[in-house]
C-alpha cells in the first residue's frame, strides 16, 4: 500500500504530545495521559519515515504504541486530520494551554484555578493573582501567587523578541525572493539581523528600486507572509514566521548605501556617525551624506556614495562590519585602521562538542560521520553526557570506553577509505558539586573533554568555585556553556563571569561559544575582554540531531559580534594544528 503523507513525525509528535496535555488538563489518569507523551517521544526518535513504518503496518511493533494510538496516529498520518484532538481541543478554553507556558505552573495547577475561579487565559489569570484569590486556593499560598505573577511580566517582556536563528530562517526566503524581482536593484537585511544580535525585535529589509510599489507588492504576498499590517508607497509590515514583524523600506538606488547604514544601526552606533559627519561639515541622514551645515536631502547637495565604504571613508573610518556596529569601540578601532579581520564560518572545520543516540543526541554515529564528510568538515568530536545526567541517558564508565572503542574503528575505516575526516572521542563532563563526573584517569583517555555545569547551585560563590575548579583541571579543555542561560526562556545562572574567565586564561582552558540558538553562550558582549586576556573560543554546535550542524554558521555570527578573527577560534585550526592545541593545556600542567 502507497500512502500520501500529509503529516510527518514531528509533526504528529506535537499532536500526540498536545493530547497528552490536554488530557492532564481534564485530569484523566496519569496512565494514559503519560502513553501520549510517551508516544510523541517515540516517534521524534525514529530513524525511519514514518510513513514507511504505516505503510508496511509495523506501528503495532514500535514500543509503546498500543492498539488506541495506532488507530490515531495512521489517521494522522493519512488524512492530517484528528477528529479525537479536535473534539478535546474545542472542549476546552483555548486560553488555558497558554498558562502551561509560565514557569513553576503545570497541568494539576492550571486545572484547579480553572475549576475553582473559572481562570481560562492570562489575562484573567493576572487580575486573580492581583486581587489575591489565586492565593488563598489549597495549595497554593501568597508566595506561588507572587512567583506566578513575576512568570507573567518575565513572558510580556519577551513576548515581542525573537530569536536569531528563527528570524533568520523567516528572513532568507524573502531575501532570496527579493533578489530574483526584476525591478530589485539590490537589497539587503538591515537592523539587528543584520548585526547578528542574539535576540531581535523585528526583521528589516532594505531594497532600492525604480518601481517601490510592484516591489512591495510583491514582497506582500511573499509564502511566508501571515499578516499584512501596513502597505504605503515605500514600505510595507508584515508578520513572518513565528510571529514576528518583518519591514521592508524600498528607496532609489542612490539613497540605497546611506538608508543601509542606517535602518543596520544600531541607534548608539548612528549617533556616533551623525556626530563625526557634523564635526566634518557634513550631515548624514537616511538620504545620504550632504555638503551641508543643516539638516537637508537636497540631491545637490549630496556627496556621491555608492555603498557603505564610501561613507566610512568620507568620515575617516574603514569599513565597520555590521557585526560590530554598537558603539563599543569600533570608532577608535577603524580611525588607525585597526579593525580586526573577523572570522568567517566557513574557516570552521568541525564542533568539539556534540551529542550521539549513545545519550541525549537523536542520530547514531553513522550518520554523524556521513553528515559531516556531506559539509566538508575535518572533524567532528562526540562528546556524549557523563553518568550525572541520567536524565541525558549520560554514559557511565563501561559505555564510553565502550563508545571509544567504536570510534577507533570508525577512525581505522576511514584512514583505509584515504579520508581525512576523523571523529574525536570525548565527553561532556558535569560539573558535581565536588568535582567531575569522571576521574582524571578516563578523562586522560579522551581527545576531548568538555566541562559543564548542568544543575546550578543557588550560591554564587560556589557556582564560580566549582567552574574555576573544572578549569584547573588540567585533563578539561573546554567549559560548556558557561553561563546556562536560554535566550527568552531562563537567566543565566549566579556566576562571576570575570573570575571564570581569568582562571581560563591562567589554566589554557578554553570557552565555548554554545551556537544552539537559544544559548549563544558565552555571551558576545564578553569576547573581546576575554580575548584580550588570551582566553580563546571553540564554537560548537552542540548537536543532538543533524539538522543542528548548521548552527557553526550562527555561532561565527556571534562570534564576529564578539570581535574574534580566526585565530581567536580553536576549531579553525586543521586537525594535526588541533591535536597539538589538545596536547598543550596537558603538556603545560606536565601531564602529558
Ligand atoms: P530590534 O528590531 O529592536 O531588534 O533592533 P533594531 O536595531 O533592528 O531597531 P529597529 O528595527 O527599531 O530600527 C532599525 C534601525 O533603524 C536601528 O538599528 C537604527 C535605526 N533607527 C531607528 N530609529 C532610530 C532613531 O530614532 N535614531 C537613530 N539614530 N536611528 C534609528
Ligand atoms: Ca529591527
Ligand atoms: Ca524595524
Ligand atoms: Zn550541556
């Protein structure tokens, strides 16, 4: 039997673990709401199509998809329908799903301030915590209100960013679409996309053109678009992706370099070329540069410059790449031409700190090699989670000696195909409360041992103790995401930053700049400090499935904000340059 897939994995995945909370929401019995999640796990697990699976009747075999699930999940596989979830969805306030989204509060929660005070969306929700009925419920008391009430002003705050890596992927079609359209002259990205900030408010787009109104037209209707909220002359509003506002300003070709510079910003950065164009006789403004002491777009008047370079040069500056335009000392720098030459993500050469199936990762080492040989890379590090994280499925002593030896074959495999590509064995340590995970004598085995903090203590001090105790060690190379922040989502954790980063710097440890999207940890606005100091950066992807290896792209992004140049960055080195970087912080503690 040939079937049309009209939903994949994930997809049902999301659906069956939406059932399952629903159904915690009616208070159904934890026996069954648990199958569902547990189902949903299943399924973003497989290795195989899952229609294939449907197709040749094999769900009945897959663990833990009874009879009931079967039926469910073949109907949304066939039809991209669920009757079931449909029925269970509309029996329910649709506002109420929403409040699982705030820390602290779960299913059995939401579900009692919905029986005993009708609260059934955020709104209502903040007016009962503020007149102090939330409170006054069994089980709940004055300091769960204030805790919940403190989880919805931590959600309005973020409710208008975005992420990078999502306002990217909404953005590059569009980009690309814009490119193609005969009456673009060029076009670009501007405002914080463009200066690869970590979290964005919204997307814009910049084209020139002779034709603005067939261009917006156009731009209006592009696939991605949900919304259209404004469409003028020169420029349009639409919301993109997941809900984020996307401009497009379209102006002549020769306003096309100054309305660059300046919708690229930052406001702190435009202030500061305002100021040195005034101090020069000239004015600059989103028009242009002008011969002139007052504020003007008279085309006469304007000082011919075809692209960004000219006007940095007009203003006694190299060019500034968008990266680096905040203010934070990229003037000084470009006046004695003392930019650095900042790294580019194809200089990358592999990650050193990635998951496999053998803990938390999805995809097997097979396809890991196969993935990276697909991206040209040189090497790729398994760093697999250490026994502490039993949640992870960490690896305890037996397991990754287990997993060492298999990459030694896979290594001997692929010097006797001729192929330069080699994994690197390794872990991701935790970081206990006394110590490592691993005694020193398995770390010493592996080519690459990353050190993380993964439960924090509450204490400052002591969070700092324990990293600057991981960076004395001298088997560990690398501290993983040093602060254990997500973006949007949680705080980094208490920490002195600046005693991390020094002991580092004595130890030859090196930090990781985490490029999974929401934690671009360490952060940017720390690099060129701990640069300075002579720390270096890795920037790993921290992959758990495939898809992630392209996050190297986003993490020398951030990097290039952080103002490192390839010899900042460990993992531009070739392999044997790598292997003697490994050696070193060894070598120099008399250990190897
Ligand atoms: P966002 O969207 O909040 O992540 O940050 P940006 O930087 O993209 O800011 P946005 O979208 O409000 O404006 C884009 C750029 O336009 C901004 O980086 C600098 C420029 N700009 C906007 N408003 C002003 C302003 O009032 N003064 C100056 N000097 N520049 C401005
Ligand atoms: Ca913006
Ligand atoms: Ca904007
Ligand atoms: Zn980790």
């Amino acid at each position: 039997m040939a079937i049309v897939l009209r939903m994949d994995k994930d997809a049902v995945a999301a659906v069956l673990a939406e059932i399952g909370t629903l159904l915690e929401l009616k208070g159904e019995n934890p026996f069954k709401t648990r199958a569902y999640h547990n189902a949903a796990r299943t399924l973003e697990g497989l290795t195989e199509p899952l229609s294939t699976v449907v197709a040749e009747g094999r769900l009945g075999e897959v663990k833990g998809i009874g009879d009931a699930l079967k039926e469910k999940i073949t109907t949304l596989v066939t039809t991209g329908r669920l009757p079931y979830y449909e029925e269970l969805k509309a029996s329910l306030p649709p506002g109420l799903v929403d409040l699982l989204q705030l820390q602290g509060v779960g299913p059995k929660k939401v579900k009692k301030m919905y029986d005993e005070l009708g609260i059934d969306s955020m709104e209502s929700l903040e007016a009962a915590c503020k007149a102090g009925r939330v409170a006054a419920l069994d089980g709940f008391g004055e300091k769960s209100q204030s805790k919940i009430l403190e989880a919805i002003a931590f959600r309005s705050r973020f409710a208008s960013r975005h992420r990078l890596s999502d306002a990217l992927a909404a953005s590059e079609p569009i980009l690309e679409a814009l490119r193609e359209h005969p009456d673009v002259i060029r076009c670009s990205t501007a405002g914080s996309l463009r200066r690869s900030k970590e979290v964005i408010g919204d997307i814009d787009f910049l084209a020139s053109s002779r034709n603005p109104k067939s261009v917006l037209a156009y731009f209006v209707q592009q696939p991605g678009v949900q919304t259209i909220l404004a469409q003028g002359d020169t420029k349009a509003s639409v919301i993109v992706g997941k809900g984020i506002q996307a401009d497009l300003r379209v102006v002549a070709d020769d306003e096309f370099a100054s309305a660059l510079a300046y919708f690229t910003g930052s406001k702190e950065h435009n202030i500061v070329m305002r100021q040195r164009a005034i101090s020069r006789g000239l004015r600059l403004n989103e028009y242009g540069l002008f011969r002139s002491t007052v504020e003007t777009r008279d085309p006469a008047l304007r000082v011919y410059c075809p692209d960004e370079e000219s006007i940095f040069r007009e203003l006694g500056l190299t060019y500034i790449p968008p990266e680096l335009r905040e203010d934070q000392g990229e003037f000084a720098a470009a006046e004695g031409g003392r930019l650095p030459r900042l790294v580019e993500w194809t200089e990358l050469k592999g990650s050193l700190h990635n998951h496999s199936d053998w803990s938390d990762g999805r995809d097997p080492i097979e396809s890991i090699i196969a993935r990276a040989e697909e991206l040209g890379l040189s090497y790729w590090a398994i760093t697999d989670h250490s026994r502490a994280s039993f949640q992870a499925n960490g690896l305890d002593v037996a397991r990754l000696h287990r997993q060492r030896e298999i990459i030694r074959k896979h290594n001997e495999e692929l010097a006797r195909q001729g192929n330069e590509f080699r994994l690197l064995t390794g872990s991701e340590v935790d970081i206990l409360k006394d110590g490592l995970d691993f005694p020193d004598h398995e770390l010493a085995q592996l080519d690459v041992v990353v050190a993380s903090l993964h439960v924090p203590s509450s204490d400052e001090a002591e969070n700092t103790r324990r990293l600057i105790r991981a960076a004395e060690n001298p088997w560990v190379h690398i501290i993983g995401h040093t602060t254990g922040r997500l973006l949007l989502d949680r705080d980094a954790y208490k920490i002195n930053l600046n005693a991390v980063i020094d002991a580092c710097a004595a130890t030859g440890t090196w930090i990781e700049l985490n490029a999974a999207p929401a934690r671009l940890d360490m952060d940017w606005r720390h690099w060129h400090a701990a640069r300075d100091k002579g720390v270096r950066c890795v920037i790993n992807c921290d992959a758990h499935r495939l898809d992630h290896f392209n996050w190297l792209r986003l993490g020398a992004g951030v990097a290039r904000k952080g103002w490192l140049t390839k010899a900042d960055v460990i993992n531009t080195l070739s392999l044997t340059d790598l292997r003697i970087a490994l050696h070193a912080k060894r070598k120099r503690m008399g250990k190897a």
